[in-house]
C-alpha cells in the first residue's frame, strides 16, 4: 500500500533483490535457529509481518493501510538487515 507508483515499483524490486542477495551475504557459521533464542522471536514477527503484508495488500489505499503498510515495510526490510548482524553478534557471545 505504497500510494507512489515508482514507489512501489521500488519496493516490489527491492523485496526480490533483498532475497536474492540473501544467501551472499552468510557472514557466520549459522547452526540453526534452535541456537539464537533471538532469532525464534525475530522469526515469528517475520512471519506475522509477511502475513499482514499481504492482508493490507489486498486492502483499498486509505489511510490506515496505508499507515500499517509502511510500518510494515519497514519491519520487513530491518529483519533483513539487522538478522545478520544479531548472528554474529551472538556468536561472538558465545565464543
């Protein structure tokens, strides 16, 4: 629910990119989430995100979707971006 269509059209290329970028940038040797307690939490906002992403998607643009759509937006790329980085830090707080 991005009312600018080059907007849009920037987030809908950023979302794919992002994932395909996803697996060059592994940074650590990741185990498994069953052994960053952070990440089962960050996991299941990322789930709830994707799902209410797609429920405002299907929503007309107004502006509470509007509001929750950015705010969802932006939930959904910082997992992208700070998953790694609490990876690592993780790591070398165990090591």
């Amino acid at each position: 629910s991005i009312p600018n269509k080059l907007g849009g059209v920037i987030a809908l290329v950023l979302s794919i990119a992002i994932l395909a970028i996803l697996p060059f940038y592994h940074l650590s040797k990741f185990r498994g989430i069953q052994f960053y307690p952070i990440n089962q939490i960050l996991f299941w906002i990322m789930v709830v995100t994707v799902i209410l992403l797609t429920w405002i998607g299907a929503r007309p643009v107004e502006e509470p979707y509007v509001l929750v759509g950015q705010i969802l937006t932006v939930i959904y790329f910082a997992y992208f971006m700070f998953n790694p980085l609490i990876i690592k830090w993780w790591d070398n707080l165990l090591n």
